[in-house]
C-alpha cells in the first residue's frame, strides 16, 4: 500500500494522475489500479475531510460495489433504509419492490465512504499523495503537464491522461476552459445534522404550513434533518450578500430550530448539533467532459440539487463508466473513441439526473397553490403499482439511465470456489458473455478485444456482453 507523504516520493512521470482524492478520484484510481495501471491520486488536504456531506448510497451504487467486491464493507458499517418519504402518512416509496440484491438505500456519511474507498484504491495498487495540490495543466499531442504543490515546493508530474475529480469548484476544469454554467433555483435548503429523538430509525417526512422536512437517520442517534422553506432567508444564500452582512447575519441553530417547529408542528428537542448549513440551490453542468487527454468526473462535472441525494452516487457511475475505458485507451489507442462515449453518456446520465432533483426540488420547495397542487398530484399517482416502482428504480439509479443495467443473475455450473454470480464474475474488471443454457453466442461477442469470460446462466433467454460496469455493450 502507498500512501504518499514526502515530496521526493511523488512521482516524474505516471500514466493517469487523479486529480482529487474524495470519494469519485479514489474511486476512478482503484478501476485503474484494478486493471494495473500505474496512476496517482493528488489530494490537496493534507488529512481526509470529516464532514458527513452525502449521506445516502442508493442500489445501483451498491451493486456497483459488490461488483468489486466491496458491498459487505460498506453494509456492514451502514444503517438501511427501507424507504423513501414523500411528506405525508402512507405515501412513502417502498425499496422492497426494487429487483435488486440491494432493495434498499444504505445511510453512510460521506468520510466513512471515502475511507474504505482509499483502502480499496491503495489495496490495488494506486498512490495516493496527500496534501498535493494541483495547480497548472499544460496538455500536448502526448500527454499532460501538471504542477503540483507539495509541502511548500511545486513539482512538475507527466501523465498520458489525467482526471478531474476535484469537486464543484473545479481547477482542473477551469485550467481547461471547459465552462460549466451555474443555475440557481430560487429555493433555500437547510441542513443539520445533530441529535434528535426523532422517532424510530427509518427516514420520515411532513409537509407544514411553512414548508417540507426531510428527517434521515445515521442509524447511532444522529440525523439530518433537511428542511425546505416555503420562504426565502433575509439574505441571498446563493451570494457573497452573508459575508457582507457578517456572521450575525448567517442561519443559526435557533432560527432553524424554530423553523423546524412551524413545519412539524411540534418540537423535536435538538442536540449536540454537529453541522449546519443553509444554502441556495442550484446546478451547475460542464460543457464537456472531455477536453483531449483531461477528462472531468463527479462533482467537477455535475453539481445538483440534494434531493433524492443523488450526487455522490452519479459520480461513482461515472467512476465504474470511465475507469476500464480509460485503462483500455492505455493498453490500445485503437480504444481513444471510448473515452469519447464515456463523455457522451455519463453527460447525458447526469442531465436526467439533473431532471430528476430539479423536479424532486419543486416537489420538496414550491411554496403557493401550484406547490400544493403539484405535491397532491403525485402523491395519488404514487400509490398507483407502476409509478411506485418506476419512482422507486429512479431513485435508486436502476432506471432512467442511458446505459442499459443487467441484473444479478446466478451462473451455471460455477468454477470452485467463485463466481456463483455475474456481480462477482464482474469482480476481476473485464467484460463477461453471458449466454443461456443451451443457446446461441452473442454475435457481438466477437469484436470485444478487451479481457472477456463467457459463463452460462438459466436466467436469461438472450445472450448479452456484459462491460465491466455492468452495462449492456
Ligand atoms: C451538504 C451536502 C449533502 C450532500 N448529500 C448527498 C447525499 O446524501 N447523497 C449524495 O449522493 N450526494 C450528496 N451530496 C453531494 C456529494 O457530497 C458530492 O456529490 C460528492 O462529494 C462528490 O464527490 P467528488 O469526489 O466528485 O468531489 P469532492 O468530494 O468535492 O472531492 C473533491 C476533492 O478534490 C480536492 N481538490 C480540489 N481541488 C484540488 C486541487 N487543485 N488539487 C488537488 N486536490 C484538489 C478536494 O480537497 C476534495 O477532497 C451532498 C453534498 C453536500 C454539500
């Protein structure tokens, strides 16, 4: 394992320099690593970041995990949500209906994920060099300069790609010139994570007066409670407007407390506030996400509402989207067109997601009678069976995607000891043909040059190339 603390050690020259070491850089790093491939992870903070920011794995990103062997790790530290409330009495979506190995959403604050992803990335193979900050990219006809600095010296690193994984505020994608245009919704959000006694431990919601709270266990005492105002703050939280008006101008817990009781209605007694934040919402969407030999994932691509927490989990797609293609543009430049997919899909995968928060805002934020007539509307139709499951599979990431899922299915005559299902045959990161008991091959099967294993199953009637994360060729 290599973690990377001295200046000396980093690295001349590597293959993909990742740039930014939460969650989505360590996820893409370990892909890479997985497949061999010499890359490092350049994180400015010196120590990993504590804050519990995204709180929520839906199923696809578990699926994702057990793909790579991770699920259990993450399962066994996480507390499991079985649904999801939409403000009133018996109007919850039910994950038990999702057609998963994972019918539920996992609460994990986010440090704990970017834990046991760094583990898994060093594990691997990757580098991960900490307190290293990037801050000038020259690209060529052959790869990327990059400076970084490093306790108190700034070096110079070549890689034949590199990635940005550096968050909303990304340098690498303003060093590259790809915008990313910002829009706010004209919606405030507050978030606080304390101690409440709030009930038994499985997320709620209500719908007041003043607007929607949004209530979801840690699992150990704590919450979060999200509320959605019907009124904006005094002062444009989307602006340098608090700053102006100095601290005392900034939401406290007082005033969110108290908030809090006008939508509920009753007092929920706060404690040992841990984190509070209010803010104006907004989206923000990169032009491309692919500049030459940069390529953009996670929040440096994508920034969205936090309904439906969906931020995290669209950018370790991403991750699972771009690391084998990325590694196969390495072995053979024959492969360059892939990463141009990779583009054009997750951009596309984020636009819908993108559709869905904004939509899942109005329904959470608009205040007047179209906000109450909206809210009203779908909850009738969410009780019908069929918008119940689709709303479900959305939000999980099961459905609604560019890329088409294959589901879990056991295999025929499994090897000893492993695999006994596809997740698992996916675990060594190459392609699988999955063809039925005593059908005929996939014909597409035979253009793959990448790593491919054929194994048999009883579940399915039609052959299909599975890629490495877990899409339909
Ligand atoms: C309050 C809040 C609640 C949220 N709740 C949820 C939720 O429930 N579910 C969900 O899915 N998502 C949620 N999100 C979104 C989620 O936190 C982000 O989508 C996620 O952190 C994105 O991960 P990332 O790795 O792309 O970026 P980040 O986590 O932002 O990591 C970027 C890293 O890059 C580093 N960096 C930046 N610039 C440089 C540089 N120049 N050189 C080197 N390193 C650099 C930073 O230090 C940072 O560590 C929430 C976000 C917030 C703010």
């Amino acid at each position: 394992m290599s973690r990377m603390t001295g200046v000396r050690s980093l690295p001349d020259a590597l293959q993909v320099a990742v740039v930014g070491g939460g969650p989505v850089g360590l996820y893409v790093a370990g892909e890479l690593a997985l497949r061999g491939i010499n890359c490092a992870v350049f994180e400015r903070d010196e120590r990993a970041v504590r804050a519990t920011r995204a709180l929520v794995l839906h199923s696809r990103t578990l699926e994702f995990l057990d793909m790579r062997g991770m699920a259990d790790r993450f399962l066994d530290d996480g507390h499991r949500y079985r649904r999801y409330p939409l403000g009133a009495a018996r109007a919850d979506v039910s994950f038990s209906v999702l057609d998963s190995p994972f019918p539920n959403a996992l609460a994990l604050p986010q440090h704990r994920t970017t834990e046991l992803l760094e583990d898994h990335a060093l594990k691997n193979g990757a580098l991960v060099a900490r307190g290293a900050e990037v801050t000038a990219l020259r690209q060529d006809f052959t790869g990327v300069e990059l400076s970084v600095r490093h306790a108190g010296r700034t070096r110079r690193v070549r890689a034949d790609y590199i990635v940005g994984c550096d968050g909303a505020r990304s340098t690498v994608r303003r060093l590259t010139g790809v915008s990313a245009p910002r829009t706010v919704y004209p919606y405030d959000v507050v978030s606080i994570d304390a101690r409440a006694d709030a009930g038994p431990p499985q997320p709620w919601s209500r719908c007041g007066p003043d607007g929607m709270v949004l209530a979801l266990p840690f699992g150990d005492g704590r919450w979060r409670l999200v509320l959605y105002p019907y009124v904006l703050y005094p002062y444009d939280l989307s602006s340098r407007d608090l700053h102006r008006h100095g601290r005392a101008a900034a939401p406290g817990p007082a005033w969110a407390e108290a908030l809090l009781r006008r939508i509920t209605g009753h007092d929920l007694a706060l404690h040992d506030v841990e984190w509070l934040s209010a803010y104006r919402c907004e989206r923000r969407h990169a032009a491309a996400y692919r500049h030459h030999r940069v390529l953009l994932a996670g929040d440096a691509a994508h920034v969205h509402p936090p309904t439906g927490g969906q931020g995290l989990n669209t950018g370790i797609a991403d991750a699972m989207s771009l690391g084998w293609r990325l590694a196969a543009a390495l072995a053979e430049p024959r492969h360059d067109a892939l990463l141009d997919a990779y583009a054009r899909e997750r951009r596309c995968a984020a636009a819908r997601i993108m559709r869905l928060t904004g939509a899942m805002l109005h329904f959470n934020a608009l205040p007047s009678a179209w906000g109450h007539a909206l809210r009203a509307t779908v909850l009738t139709a969410v009780r019908l069976p069929p918008v119940h499951r689709y709303l479900a599979a959305r939000l999980a990431g099961l459905r609604g995607n560019p890329e088409r899922r294959v589901p879990d299915v056991p295999l025929l005559a499994p090897a000893t000891p492993a695999p006994h299902r596809l997740f698992e045959a996916l675990r060594s990161g190459g392609h699988v043909h999955l063809t039925p008991e005593c059908g005929t091959p996939d014909p597409r099967a035979a253009d793959v040059t990448l790593p491919m294993t054929t194994l048999r199953t009883a579940a399915r009637r039609r052959p299909c190339v599975v890629r490495p994360d877990g899409h339909m060729l």
